[in-house]
C-alpha cells in the first residue's frame, strides 16, 4: 500500500470527500496501532483510547481471543461472505451469545452492518406488527444517518433540508439538567414522561406504530433520564398499541454496567432492542432483537441484508460477549465508572465550566458550560479541551445538541490505573484551558 503523508490525506479529503466528512481534533489524529485501552499514532505516540472510536470498543483494541479467532478463520481460508442464504456456525454463535442476554420474551434476532439498519428494521417491524405508522422518537435522540432514522432524529444539524419527516413526531427530552418543564429531578412528577402521551394525543391519530429511545442519549450528550421514566412510558406506549424500541447502539455490550443491556437492568419493558458498535467491538455489524409476536408479523415478506451475518462480523460479536461476559468486564464498568465519575465531581468543585457530570458505567459525560445560571452552552472550551487533553495522552469524544458535553466511553477492560490517569490529564487540561481563558480576558 502507498504511504500518504497526513497532508495528502487531508488535502484528498477536503477536495474529494463529502464536506461533511469532519475531522475530530486541530492536529488530526492518524492512528496506526491500538491494543486494549491504547492507541498510538503514525508518530509513535501513545493515547489512552477514552471514546473507543465513537463508543464502539468494548473488550478493548486487538483482543488477544478475538484476534486469535479471526487469525483461525483467514488461516483455514473461512469463507468472508455467505449472507443468511447458505449455513454458518459463527452467526448461530452470535445469535445465541446475544439471545441469552436479552430481556424476558425476546427470543428473534437479525444481524445488520449497522445501528442505523437495526433501527430501520425495527421501525418497518414495529410498524408492520401494529398496522400503525406513526414513531415517536424524543427531541437531541439520534438513531442512525439513514433516510427513515434520520426522520426521527432530534438534532437540526443532523438533518439536509431534503429530510423527510414523514410519520415520526418527537416528544420532549427527558433532560433533567435542561427541564424543559422547568422542574428538579427530584421534586418533579416526570412531566417528560407525560408528554409521550399528550404527543401521541395531539400529533398522530391516537394509535402509534412505535417509540424509540436510547435509554441514554448518546449522541444528545449522554442524557440520563430517571429510571422511573421507563416504566411510565413504556406503559403508555402500550396503552396506545405501539411497540416499544430501546435503542442500545451505544449503551449496550455491558457499557453501563450492572447488565449487559441497560435495557434489562432498567426493567423496560421493550418489545424490539437494536444494537452495534460495541456489540461487535468494532466490527461493523448490528443486530436488532424482538419478540416472536412482532417478528412473526413480517413473515411472508422478503428482508435481506446482503453482509448481515457474515462469519467473519458474526464471529467477532460472539466472542465479544464471550469475552465480556468471561473477564467480567461489566462488573469492571461499574467499578471504574464509579471510580470515574466520583473523580469528575469532585472535579466539578474546583472547575466551574463543568455544569453537570451524568451517565452510567462507563457511558460519562460531562456538559460544559459558560456560566452554572444561565447554562450558556460552552462550545469552543469543550473543543479546546479535547485538544489539550490530546496532546497530554487522553482522547476524549463530544456530543449535545450544541456540541458541549465531553464524552467518555473508554473500553470496558480499564483499570484504576487508566482511571487515575484520566482524571489527572483531564484536571490538568482544565488548568490550563481556565490559564487561556483568564490570558484571552
Ligand atoms: C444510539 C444510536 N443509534 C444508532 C446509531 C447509528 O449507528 P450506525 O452509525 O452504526 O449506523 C448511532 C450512531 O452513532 C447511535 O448512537
């Protein structure tokens, strides 16, 4: 293969790429290796990896098991593509792993290449069950970059003026730091809860073919609503004849810690759940889950997915839970994201541009903001800070709605060690991002 300098690259891009292909970081990053929590780039630097390539490393880089197993399957020549049309163990394999952590009464599963056709399959299954049209999804959701998911996306910047929105109508966020209902988590009487149902009352025909939601907002910005919203709302799902969709691109494969499906040990009562990215631990494969009574609705139909269950993508999703499940990394995610998250409040204390510090497990975020009062949306700092905290060692992502939540989603095999080293970097960058904000003053 030819060896570009990073300027080419960029240079290629820019000119050849469509302009929406963003680049995370001023000095772009140009990583060549990675193992467990680490990455480093085409100069020989070394970053601890806490955003796993958009959430999508669980067991961590370069699993010796997984990469033993893809080494077996190339050394005997397994074949690369065979779709659902001829037999394969791998997909049976995945099928199971997955199947056995699902929650109560879901026992169908179809494999995509992605969360967006997970949720695309959902949305045609929950609709073909139900008769009905009509998705509720919430306001800063984000469910996928095709054409029915971008419909009920719940972010302006994510959609082309061309978007349709046909047949999806939102509901409010249950975004306890921005209310919209101007409450407190804990004096409130879960009005984002209730607005499921007026939506449904006062924006589609009284019936709905479905609601979909991550149980915590990725893209949004890590939005944690309270437990007890799911339950409420899965009700009125249910009461007004619509599935119910948990989708857990981004919080599944035990990031949350306590189960493998945040769905599962939230309780939701969900008749679909969609997942990828850390499923497959980076390997490009989806899956969406469901009970038979949905699934056996689309018999008689054709639903093909050419790559969808492949043995090589099927082979790394069965061992990734294999994995997780075998190292008890979702207890491990629990125990560091404590660790975390007790470490970036007490942070909060001496650095006041962070405004709220939420998530689960090792799904954190930390929204930034200009002023504790009015919230004012902290978007430059949080850029700059990523940087800074690049150039210490630590790569960190970012989400919301304006771009100001810092997000850490490390894999899930990280140990005391790399939690003390985050926040020191990350106290450290804050340092001196105030000293650059105190100088530009
Ligand atoms: C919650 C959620 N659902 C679905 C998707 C879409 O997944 P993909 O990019 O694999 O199509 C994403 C991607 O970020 C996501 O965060």
């Amino acid at each position: 293969m030819s060896k570009r300098t990073n300027d080419e690259i960029i240079a290629f891009r820019k000119k050849h790429f469509l302009p929406n292909a963003g680049l995370y970081h001023k000095k772009p990053l140009h990583p060549v290796k990675a193992q467990g929590a680490f990455i480093w780039d085409d100069e020989g630097k070394k970053y601890l990896d806490a955003i796993g390539g958009i959430v999508c490393i669980s067991a961590g880089h370069n699993h010796p098991k997984i990469k033993q197993g893809m080494k077996e399957l190339l050394e005997r020549d397994m074949i690369q593509h065979t779709s659902t049309l001829y037999l394969n163990h791998q997909i049976m394999d995945a099928a199971e792993a997955i199947l056995d952590e699902a929650p109560k009464g879901i026992d169908r599963v179809a494999f995509t290449n992605s969360g967006s056709e997970a949720n695309e399959l959902a949305f045609m299954a929950a609709r073909q069950a139900t008769g009905e049209t009509m998705i509720v999804n919430l306001r800063h959701s984000y469910h996928g970059g095709t054409s029915g998911t971008l419909a009920a996306c719940g972010h302006s910047s994510w959609r082309f003026r061309s978007q349709p929105v046909a047949s999806v109508t939102s509901a409010m966020e249950p975004y306890c730091y921005r209310c919209p209902f101007g409450q407190k988590p804990d004096s409130c009487a879960l009005e984002c809860a209730k607005n499921v149902e007026t939506t449904i009352q006062t924006s589609t025909h009284g019936k709905i073919a479905g609601f979909i939601a991550e149980p915590v907002m990725g893209v949004g910005g890590f939005i944690d609503p309270p437990k007890e919203y799911f339950d409420a709302v899965a009700k009125i799902v249910h009461n007004y004849g619509g599935k119910y969709i948990s989708d857990e691109v981004q919080t599944g494969a035990g990031r949350c810690g306590g189960n493998f499906l945040l769905t599962k040990e939230l309780g939701i009562d969900a008749d679909i759940v969609t997942m990828a990215k850390g499923f497959g631990n980076g390997a490009a494969i989806g899956a969406a889950i469901m009970k038979s009574e949905v699934a056996d609705t689309m018999a008689g139909k054709a639903y093909f997915n050419t790559f969808g269950g492949d043995p090589y993508q099927t082979m790394q999703a069965a061992m990734t839970v294999q994995v997780i499940r075998e190292e008890k990394m979702v207890e491990n995610a629990k125990a560091m994201g404590k660790l975390l998250k007790d470490g970036m409040k007490e942070m909060m204390k001496t650095h006041s541009l962070i405004g709220d510090v939420r998530g689960r497990g090792l799904l954190l975020g930390m929204e930034l903001v200009k002023d504790h009062k009015t919230k004012t949306h902290a978007v430059e700092e949080c850029l700059r800070f990523m940087d800074i905290c690049k150039d210490k060692g630590l790569l960190l992502g970012k989400g919301g709605l304006m771009g100001n939540v810092v997000r850490i989603a490390p894999p899930l095999m990280i140990n005391r060690e790399d939690v003390a080293f985050m926040l020191k970097v990350m106290d450290e960058s804050f340092r001196d991002l105030e000293k650059e904000m105190g100088a530009r003053h």
